[in-house]
C-alpha cells in the first residue's frame, strides 16, 4: 500500500507548496525567524535520487543485541555518495537494511527512540519514500520522521504500526535534515528513496553549549572526615561578577560511613544520595561514593540501593563527545565510572534498571580552566545526550551517543571565586 501526503503548509511561518512539475520555497531558516526570506524552484523532472536499501548500504551495525550507535564520535558511518548517515540503537536486520528499537519505558524510566538519519546535509529533499514495518498492527504510531532545514529538527509526521511493509510518501518541503525514529515497537526500514536537489552538502553545524557559559572548579571538603558531622556547602546557584563568581544559594551534603547506617545509629533515608547533581557532588567533596552506591551495595539499602560499574578505559563511543578526555594525561591510568540514577526512585540491578547516570572522569579534560578537577556528565537518555556539570548545576543537554540537540560541548569560562 502506499500512503501519499501532498499538502499546502506552513514551514517556518511561510508558506509553502506543492506543484505537479515544479516546486517553489519561500521560507526562513527553521532556528531563526528573523533571518531573510529565500525563494527556491526546482522542476520536480530534475530531481536527483538516492536510494537507500540492502543493496547499496552496509547492513552491519554491530554485534550488540541492545542496540549500537554510528556517529561522529564512534567514527562508524554508513555512507553512500558521500553521503553519511548515523544512527542510535539500530541492530542488524533480517529482511530490511536496519532494525531500530523502540522506546522503552520501564518503570517510569524511558529512553529515546532508536534513529537513522542524514550526518551530511542533503540539500533541498522534496520528498522522501519509506517502507517500513513493525512487530505488530496497531492504531499506535510505528514510525516517526522529524524534517527540517536546520537541527533541532523540530517538525515532524507520525504513522501507524503495520504488521507488513508498506510504503508511505512524505513532502517535506525541502528540508536538508531528517531522522526516522522507532515509537514503541521495533521497526523495520526496507528502503529509504531520497528526492532532492543538490547543491553540494555539509557536515551538521552545531552549536556549542557552553559559550558565554560559566563553570566553577568543584568544592572540596579539606578537613578531616567524621560521619554524620562532616558537611559542606554547594553552590547551586552563582552570579558573575569582574570575572569572578558569587553565590546567590547553596545547599548542604553531609558525610556518612556505610557501617553507621548499617548499625543504624543513621537512617537509610538521611544518609543515601540519589539526586544526580547531589551524587556528582558529595563524590567530589568528600572523596567516597555516598553510602548507598557499590559493585555489591547490602540489600539494607532497599530501594536506594545504587550500582557502580566498573572502571573503563575505552577511548571510542561517547567519552569523543568531550574534546580532551582521552587526551587527559592519566586517563589510561584513571578510567572513568558510570553510577546508577533511578530517574523513578527505585534501584534495580537488572539490563533494564533504567537510563540515568552520572559519569566520572577521574583524570579530568585536558582542556584549559578544567585540568586537575575531576569531570563529570549526566545523562538521562543512556549516553545519548550528556549535560555537563559545572559546579552549580548542569549545562544544557549536547549530542553524545546520537544527534539529536544540534548541539555539541563546548569550553564554558572558569570563574575563580
């Protein structure tokens, strides 16, 4: 079957349309609506075509049944014409080119779609077929497709699941940018049929998240540690002033040892630590890991039992997401850590305990303003997207593991007290 979408709509507050032999674009840039007006023509006979299947894409995206990732930062493309495309939990497909897996959502905590989408823009896409197919029928969406000219792509189609391949034709309106998303069950592409006019094409140009943004080096507790006693104080929030930073709140992490809970001279509940911002913090205060983190945390911790995974050292995949990890002169040595945050409030150990955590690098970035401090990222999408902490709080969320903020990290400015 084959769904066709042909419509008069508003990109951008212009509008555009569709004509049987040629089309014409007046429009503003999708992130600026103040930018200048442009017109385009194109006789829809002279559009170029790039057609992606099993025949002319490398169908191995990896050996992990969970899902594998394809982006600037893992370096493993999949390209055609010198076209790259990435993808985001996409696992090998039997009778399509790939499988993406769908949103999960576990006990509250979900994660975000698998995705296959242009790296390289495509210049003027006037329309894009797609067949697809899902794990099973239903009136629910099995397919989402986000478009626009410029990231974030922020319009979008949806269409439902189907048991079978099926077809769908979508205009839109050309965009240079977009990116298939599973919704809540598998979905398989066969093919992916491109028509666009080629003006020559470039890298996704993203923006940085910490320009003109402020960082602090991390509090540290100097004095010697007692628990229940030892307490400090964290900026949560700064004002900048001749270069140097105020602090207009704070809020107070204290110490514990693991025993003193255990023998119950303290509760469970005062001493553990669940707040990603309170967890990267306490860490770097005090030098331990709250009470209530371990390889093997004692079942006496209940549901504020949090897991630590073992120390890493890998130098591909989303540590390239931050310029000066692996560059840092003992990150070998150091490694880094990623520990547990239960976005719902309940611990779980097991594949599918959820998708917060907090990442340290304990040899920090190498990168100026930042060395000799421990660094630190949280992610609540599983490594898709990082949020920097800054010493008061977190940056905004940049691209990690797959890309789909449009923005990158960039060096905040370092404000000395």
């Amino acid at each position: 079957m084959l769904f066709s979408l042909s419509l008069i709509f508003s990109l951008a507050g212009c509008e555009t349309s569709s004509i049987s032999n040629s089309s014409t674009l007046i429009s503003r840039d999708d992130n600026d609506s103040s930018s200048e007006s442009f017109t385009t023509s194109i006789d829809l006979d002279e559009l170029d075509e790039l057609k992606i299947n099993q025949n002319t894409i490398d169908t191995n995206f990896g050996r992990y049944e969970t899902g594998n990732s394809g982006n600037e930062y893992t370096n493993q493309y999949k390209t055609i014409n010198d076209y790259r495309f990435s993808y985001y939990l996409a696992v090998n497909s039997y009778d399509g080119f790939i499988d993406l897996l769908p949103f999960i959502k576990s006990k509250e905590d979900g994660t975000i779609s698998g995705s296959f989408l242009n790296y390289d823009s495509i210049t003027n896409i006037h329309h894009i077929d797609i067949s697809y197919k899902n794990d099973t029928s239903s009136n629910e969406d099995g397919i989402k497709i986000f478009y626009g000219r410029n990231y974030p792509l922020t319009k979008s189609f949806s269409y439902p699941c189907v048991s079978s391949f099926e077809e769908i034709s979508i205009e839109l309106g050309f965009a240079n940018y977009f990116r298939i998303e599973a919704v809540d069950t598998n979905l398989t592409i066969k093919s992916i049929n491109i028509f666009y006019k080629d003006e020559g094409s470039q890298p996704i140009e993203k923006i940085g998240i910490n320009d003109n943004n402020y960082r602090i080096s991390p509090i540290v507790y100097e004095d010697e540690l007692v628990s229940g006693e030892s307490s400090i104080e964290i900026p949560t929030k700064i004002e900048e002033k001749n270069g140097k930073y105020v602090v207009l709140s704070s809020k107070t992490l204290t110490y514990y040892e693991q025993d003193d809970v255990i023998n119950g001279k303290y509760s469970v509940e005062e001493a553990s630590v669940i707040d990603p911002f309170d967890v990267i913090s306490y860490r770097i205060a005090f030098g331990e890991y709250p009470v209530n983190y371990g390889t093997n945390i004692p079942s006496y911790f209940g549901k504020y039992g949090r897991r630590i995974s073992q120390r890493y050292t890998r130098t591909d995949g989303y540590v390239n997401a931050v310029p000066g990890i692996v560059d840092a002169p003992l990150f070998n040595e150091l490694g880094y850590y990623e520990l547990d945050i239960a976005l719902n409030g309940d611990n779980n150990y097991g594949k599918d305990r959820g998708t917060g955590r907090v990442v340290f690098f304990y040899a920090g970035i190498n990168e100026e303003g930042y060395k000799n401090d421990i660094y630190a990222v949280y992610t609540d999408d599983h490594y898709a997207t990082f949020q920097e902490y800054l010493g008061y709080g977190f940056s905004d969320k940049f691209d990690a593991q797959t890309t789909r903020t449009g923005k990158c990290w960039s060096k905040a400015i370092t404000l000395q007290k």
